[in-house]
C-alpha cells in the first residue's frame, strides 16, 4: 500500500491549505448570523484553480487524478467548518455524468469540474433505508419517450439544482434520467440540515421525458448507483478524516493556551492521554481510508468496495468520538457556535444519516467480503 503522497497530491495539498486557511480561521455559525466562508467563493476558487473536478477524468473535464487526488481535497475541505457540497454538487453526479457517453451529460461534467453545481442525485425514496437497489419511482414508455411517477428524498444541493439525475425501475432493472428542475410534474421541496446544507425531496406526478434524457438504461444503472455511492462514502470518509484532524489540532492548541490553577491544561496528564489517543484513533483511519484510496485507484472491485466500507464504519465512529471528546476538552467553550468544533459533530452525523450508519457499512463489509471470497 502506497503511504506517501505524490508530487501532484503534495502540490494540490499545499495549494488547498493556501486557499482554504482563511476560510478555516473563520467563525462558523449554522443561523448565518455571524460571518462564514461562502461556498460559491471557495468553490470558484478551486474551480480557477482545476482542483475542485481534478479527479474526474479528462473527458469530464477534470485531470484524472483519481481517488487518491479526491481524498487530498475531501480531507481538506474536511478541516472547514462550513458546507461546501463536494459530495452531493460534485461526486456523485460527475461520478454518473463521466460514465455517460451523451454531449448534454458532458457538458454537465465540465461545469461540475469548474466549481458549478448544476446538478443532484434524486436516488433514494421513503422507507428504503440506503438500498437503492429497487426504486417505487417507475418510468414507463410514453411514445417514443418516458412518464415517470414517484418520490425522491435526501436529494443533497437539491434545493439549488438546475438538473436532477433521477433513478427510476424500468422493467426488471434501475434506469437513470436527466430532469430539468422545471418540468411540469416535478415538484421540489428544500429544507436545511443541521449542519447548514441544503436539501430537497421530489414528487415527481406524470413527468414525461424524451427518450434522450435517458442517461443509463435498466441494465446499467443499479451498477452505476452503487459505484457514485461508494465513491461519496470514500469522500465522507476522507471528509470525517480532515474534520477530525482540524477539530484535535484546535482542542490541542486550547490545551496549550489555556491556563488553570497557573498552569496550562497541557501539562495535565489525563489530559494529554485523552490527546493522545484521539490520535490514535485518527492514525488508525488515516491508514483505513489510505487503504481505500490505493484499492480504487486499482480500479471498481469487491476489494475496494469492502476497504471503502471499511473505512466509512471507521469514519463514521472516529469522527464522532474525536468531536464530541473535542468539546469535552474545551469545557463549557465547546458547546458554543462560534469556536467551530460543533461543526465537525453536525457535519459527521449528516453522512452518516444521508450515506450510511457503522452498522451499515460494516453489514456492506461482510458482504463484499463474502462475495469476493466466493468469486475468488
């Protein structure tokens, strides 16, 4: 397993830690009423900089930089305490779109690679947990074209998209279609998440499309799904991994700053024990989600499936617990809006509700595990 970062990832790190140092410095509030780093800004910025699609293929408009090149910028937009909306405005569709062969869906890519978010996934329903394997949204032959019925949840960047890539059963397989916020029969909903992003749900009433805006057919799209979600759940992880170590380094930095009975809190030895083994624990998924990284860059597979799972149970556990011990060593500071570290808490367990629970992907683990073994 390759540790080290290449000369490319040293150089986009360095360039991130330029761009996004005075967005990390300033103070988060999720109520908007205090300043934060403005989305739109840092994502231009990146966009002018061609890191934010770097590791989409060329043909999308990116520089093929891979899955090692997207842990690099999840892991630093991680450090952020402000939404940014690369998994949900930039993973998971330019996953999909990159796949298509389409002029409309290769245009979509490019504007995703500058920074845009033009459009969002619509994949999961009402009482289907995180199996999208078999969508009540049905799309059935109207002429030469489409009518599709249904409801869509959980729709990240949702509430600002121009285009939804929407999942729907067409005959015994999952079809994918390209729908313009606009069209008669689809109606959005937005509503906010606790960390700040925003989200929307569809009821889609006898939509009716052209056979063109069909972007995967019945026998590709379940496949598809499931590769643009394990890539989103290696971002996450990659995300929580940053998040973690932005939230130790500030609880490090209090420690060593604050000062009781004329001493600073530092030089408390309980205290440096809990330090140390939050850092611990973020060695440990560094080296889970490094593993990841290097079995995508391999190319989709059971493995990389089963090591992306992996390291999302990890993440989703590790993130958790370094935030919340984060605030504890803060004291009563912890707890307030301005420091930040909150963030980090509501930002991990909005993944974890939208792309999957420990338990979840550690249920995926096994049955990758057990699939590739019986494969082998």
């Amino acid at each position: 397993m390759r540790f080290a970062a290449s000369e490319d990832e040293v150089m986009v790190e360095d360039m991130l830690d330029r761009v996004l140092s005075a967005a990390r410095d300033s103070a988060p509030r999720i109520d908007g009423q205090a300043p934060r780093p403005a989305p739109e800004e840092l994502r231009s910025k990146l966009g002018d900089l061609g890191v934010w699609g770097a590791w989409l293929p060329d043909s999308a408009g990116g520089s093929d930089g891979g899955p090692r090149l997207l842990m690099t910028l999840a892991r630093g937009l991680g450090r952020v305490p402000a939404h940014h909306g690369l998994i949900g405005g930039c993973v998971l569709p330019g996953v999909l779109l990159a796949r298509s062969r389409g002029a409309e869906a290769a245009a979509l890519a490019r504007r995703i690679a500058t920074g845009a978010m033009p459009v969002a996934l619509a994949a999961m329903e009402p009482g289907a947990r995180w199996d999208m394997s078999a969508p009540q949204t049905r799309a059935e032959r109207d002429g030469d074209g489409y009518r599709l019925n249904g409801t869509k949840i959980h729709v990240a960047e949702g509430a600002t998209a121009e285009t939804f890539i929407l999942s729907a059963g067409e005959g015994e397989g999952v079809s994918l279609f390209l729908v313009p916020a606009g069209t008669p029969g689809l109606t959005v909903a937005a509503y906010p998440a606790t960390d700040g992003s925003q989200w929307a749900s569809l009821r889609i009433s006898d939509v009716t499309l052209p056979a063109t805006a069909r972007l995967a057919g019945p026998g590709e799209g379940a496949a598809w799904l499931e590769q643009a979600f394990t890539l989103a759940a290696f971002a996450a992880a990659s995300e929580i991994l940053g998040s973690c170590e932005a939230a130790l380094r500030q609880t490090v930095e209090y420690l060593g700053t604050r000062e009781q009975f004329g001493k600073a809190l530092a030089a408390n030895q309980a205290l440096q024990f809990r330090a140390a083994d939050l850092h611990t624990d973020i060695e440990m998924l560094r080296s889970q989600v490094l593993g990841a990284a290097n079995a995508l860059s391999q190319g989709y597979s059971l493995r990389a499936r089963s090591d992306v799972a992996a390291a999302m149970a990890m993440a989703v556990q590790t993130g958790d617990l370094v935030a919340r011990e984060a605030i504890h060593l803060h004291g009563a500071i912890g707890m307030t809006r301005e420091l930040g570290i909150g963030y980090h808490l509501l930002r991990a367990d909005v993944l974890s509700r939208w792309l999957g629970s420990a338990e979840h992907f550690r249920a995926t683990f096994l049955r990758a595990a057990e699939e590739e073994e019986e494969a082998a």
